[in-house]
C-alpha cells in the first residue's frame, strides 16, 4: 500500500473521558483519552514510550509536538514531510497496514521526526524513517524505508517559515 501524506491531522471524535498527562514543555494536560496515539511498536530508541499526544505547534499546523504520555520529558517535534518533499511516498507492507489496522491509503497520515540543533541552520528531519498514524484508530508506527533514497537528515534550513519556540533541546539526533 502506498501512502502520501494530507495536510490536516484529525483527532477523534465523540464522548470524552479527561485524563491528566504531565509534561515538563506544557505542564499537566486534561486531554481527551481517546486522542492518546498508541505506538504498535515504540519510536527507536525510546522503548519504554508507546503513548503519545499531538500537541499543535506555534506555526499555523506546520509543526505538532509528539508528547509522550508515559514520560513527561520525551517529546518529538514532528511535521508533514509534504511540506519540503512535495512527493513523498511510503510503501508499506501488508504487516504494517495490518498493524495500523489501514482499511485504505487515505486513512493515514505521515509525520516525520524534526531535530533542532542549538545551530538553528542546522534543522533537519529524518525522512528515512517516518511514523505512519492511522487517526481512526488511533495507532501509529515509526518504519524505517530501507529501499528508498530518502535521507535521515533532510536539511530544513529555509523550509520551514518558522521555528517553534523552546526547541533547543527538542529530539534527539535521530
């Protein structure tokens, strides 16, 4: 199956049950608990992290923050890598689809991972190894695309228009 990402990340709807998420960015969070992502498999390198919030950024929906639930002090800043590579493309395999429970290609939604260096020239995010959400269902999953040529540290210098506030230490060098 083959994914392209759409610009708009969309919660669930319907009844909400509050639960308290405590981050060291944004303080304790009342959010809906049917908004919380579970990772099928956890974000290489933080294994002891399977449940995340999107938290939007300052930039108009160009940036999200991928907060943790589980620990207060792991958060990713994310994007659409449709915003500085116009034809991305993931392929995924059946297993993959099958873990996201995808019923079609439209249901999911690419972020990559956005690494901000205390040299803000220095922006980058890996495009080698995307998390595909799946909003319906609330799941989601870093792959990495060992068959493409898609760069781990794509170069955002003057891609993205703004940079969120109080990003030095966000991500790590991934």
């Amino acid at each position: 199956m083959a994914i392209a990402p759409c610009a708009a990340i969309v919660a669930n709807g319907g009844e909400m049950s509050k639960m308290k998420v405590e981050t060291t960015r944004f303080g304790t969070l009342d959010i809906d608990e049917k908004t919380v992502v579970t990772f099928t498999q956890p974000i290489l390198g933080f294994s002891d992290c399977q449940r995340y919030i999107l938290v939007e950024g300052p930039s108009s929906g160009k940036v999200w923050w991928l907060q943790s639930c589980d620990k207060p002090e792991v958060a990713f800043i994310v994007m659409n890598p449709m915003q500085v590579v116009p034809d991305y493309e993931v392929k995924l395999d059946a297993s993959e689809v099958e873990d996201l429970r995808l019923e079609k290609a439209e249901d999911a939604r690419l972020l990559t991972i956005v690494v901000v260096p205390e040299d803000r020239s220095k922006i980058r995010t890996n495009l080698k190894a995307p998390i595909i959400y799946n909003p319906k269902t609330n799941l989601a999953k870093q792959v990495i695309l060992h068959d493409s040529d898609y760069a781990v540290q794509y170069p955002l210098a003057g891609a993205v228009e703004k940079t969120p506030v109080g990003t030095s230490n966000a991500g790590s060098d991934a």
